[in-house]
C-alpha cells in the first residue's frame, strides 16, 4: 500500500512538474495585435535608426541583458524562455518565423512590446491585465504591470534597437 501511494506521488509531481514546463502556444502571427482604432497610425511608425551591424549588436545586448526580453522569448528569439511557462493565456512570440516578419511592421512591434495587449500576461497567482501591460518599461509614465521582479526600463531608443534585433532574427527589414 506504501508503495502505491508513493508512486502515485510520484506520478503526480511529474504531472506538476510537466505541467508547468507546459508553453502555450503562440497567437496566429498574422493576427494583428495593436487595436484597430491604432493600427494605421501604429503601422506607420519607423525606427529611427538603419538596421547597420552596429546596432542590431546593441540591440541583441539589450535583449540578452537589462531588457531581459530572453526571459520569454528565449536566447535564441523562438518564444521559449523559462519565463514563458508562467505564462497562463498565449505563448511569447517567436521571432525566428520569416511570415511573422512579413505581414507585422516594426511599429506593430514596439507598440506591443510597449502596451503590451489585452490581458495576455495572465500570469498564475497573479492578477489579470484586461487592459494590457507592456512588456518593459519605458518612458517615464509607462509602466509596465507585468510586475516580474526587476522589470527593467529602456528609453524609446533602446527599445526600437531591440525591435531592429529581433527583425533581424526572421531576416526582417524595418523599411
Ligand atoms: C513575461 C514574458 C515576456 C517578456 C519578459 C517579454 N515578452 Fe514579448 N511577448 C510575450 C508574449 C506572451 C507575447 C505574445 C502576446 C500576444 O500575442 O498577444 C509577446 C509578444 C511580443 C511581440 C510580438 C508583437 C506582435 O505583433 O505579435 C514583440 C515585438 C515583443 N513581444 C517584444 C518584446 C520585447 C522587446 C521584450 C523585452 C523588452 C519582451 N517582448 C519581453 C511575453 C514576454
């Protein structure tokens, strides 16, 4: 009888375990992300800077650095992060996937990365976003709620360096 009830045990934090080792999958990348009532003039935002080396380097810093981006979307950008399994709603995007990069433009990416969207960060024992929260801070005034500890800040700069960088994973252009 001991024995049963340790195996069941042990089955059972397996399945704990599993479960939170569980990614979700990631919303359809063609879908657009940014409201409706936004979307134009969100689409018609540029970076101020050209895709050189020179700043995609910069903007791979960040995103493996203070910005902590690798968090979800993992070192490699394929939106498998250790973070991503606390996630309770959608899955981090994966920036690897060239048809992503093809119908977003890089506004639609610094406004999410910045805005966050609509209750996506649902979080276990955390509360819910319904009105969305940015995935880092940046300018002061915007807040992310995402409250992971250390939550970084990043000027507007730095963040469209990291949209450059993770264009440049599915071999995107800002243009
Ligand atoms: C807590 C986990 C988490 C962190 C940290 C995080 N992201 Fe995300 N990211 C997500 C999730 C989840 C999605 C998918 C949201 C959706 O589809 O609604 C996403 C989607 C995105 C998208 C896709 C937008 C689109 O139109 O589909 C961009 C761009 C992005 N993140 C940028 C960033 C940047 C830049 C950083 C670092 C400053 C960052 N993320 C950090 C979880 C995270």
């Amino acid at each position: 009888m001991k024995k049963v009830s340790l195996f069941a045990g042990i089955l059972a934090f397996a399945f704990v375990c599993n479960a939170y080792a569980e990614i979700k999958p990631e919303h359809d990348p063609i879908k657009p992300r940014v409201p409706p009532d936004k979307i134009a003039a969100v689409k018609a935002m540029k970076p101020p800077f050209q895709a050189t080396p020179a700043i995609i380097a910069e903007g791979k810093a960040l995103f493996d650095g203070k910005a902590t981006c690798f968090m979800c979307h993992g070192n490699d950008g394929k939106g498998k992060g250790v973070g991503a399994e606390s996630l309770t709603k959608v899955g981090p995007r994966n920036f690897t996937n060239p048809q992503f990069h093809k119908v977003k433009s890089c506004g639609e990416m610094f406004w999410v990365a910045a805005n966050g969207t609509k209750g996506d960060f649902s979080k276990k024992d955390a509360p819910t976003h319904p009105q969305g929260t940015g995935m880092v801070n940046y300018l002061i005034g915007h807040n992310s709620e995402l409250g992971l500890p250390g939550t970084p800040t990043v000027t507007k700069d730095e963040l469209w360096k990291i949209v450059l960088y993770e264009r440049s994973l599915g071999g995107g252009k800002c243009e």
